[in-house]
C-alpha cells in the first residue's frame, strides 16, 4: 500500500462557475468536501435543507451564511460552525477566493 501525501491549497481549480466542489472523503457514514468558491451566493430563494448534520471551516477568505429566520453569521479564515440537519440555510457571499471544509455526518434516515 502506499499512502499519498495531498495538500488542500494545492491544485486549486481554475473556476469556471462560481463554486467547485471536491470530494476529499466519503464513507457510509461521514463526507469531507474541499469547497472553492468565488465571489458566490446561493441564488435567490434557495435554501439548503440538508439531511445530515455539516460541520464546515473557513480556511480562506471570508463568508456570510444565511440561516432562515434571517439569522446572518460571518465568517472569516479558521472560523467553523456546525449546523444541524434540516436547517435551513444558504451562502450569503463569499469573497473572491473562500476555501471551505465541510464535513457531513450522516445520521438515520
């Protein structure tokens, strides 16, 4: 076997659309993305309603999350907030260039 060493900040894609995700991991029970975003928002009206519990870091740049009821939080590099499933929510904004983690731990359907 041979383990390959990566780097996050490494290969980042050239973006084409306003956000790129990566899947880094995903198990049965758990998914970690790498998330790229420029510059983006959710569109308007569009709320993520997740069916798994997501912990998710800043680690570049900066962000505004949404959450409804109109609770607004900013985030900025090394910032991490958990949000339980079935809230709802979306991205407000990003800067030019926001490298997320995001890590989805799935729960019983």
């Amino acid at each position: 076997m041979t383990i390959e060493v990566k780097n996050i900040f490494r290969v980042l894609p050239e973006l084409s659309k306003p956000e790129e995700v990566s899947i880094l991991l995903e198990t049965p029970t758990t998914k970690i993305e790498r998330i790229v975003s420029q510059a983006y928002s959710s569109p308007p009206g569009f709320w993520y309603d997740q069916d798994d519990d997501e912990w998710v870091m800043v680690l570049r740049g900066e962000a505004t999350l949404e959450f409804e009821g109109g609770e607004r939080v900013r985030m900025v590099e090394s910032d991490h907030v958990t949000i339980p499933r079935h809230v709802k929510h979306r991205v407000e904004e990003t800067d030019a260039k926001t490298i997320w983690l995001a890590v989805h731990v799935r729960g019983e359907k």
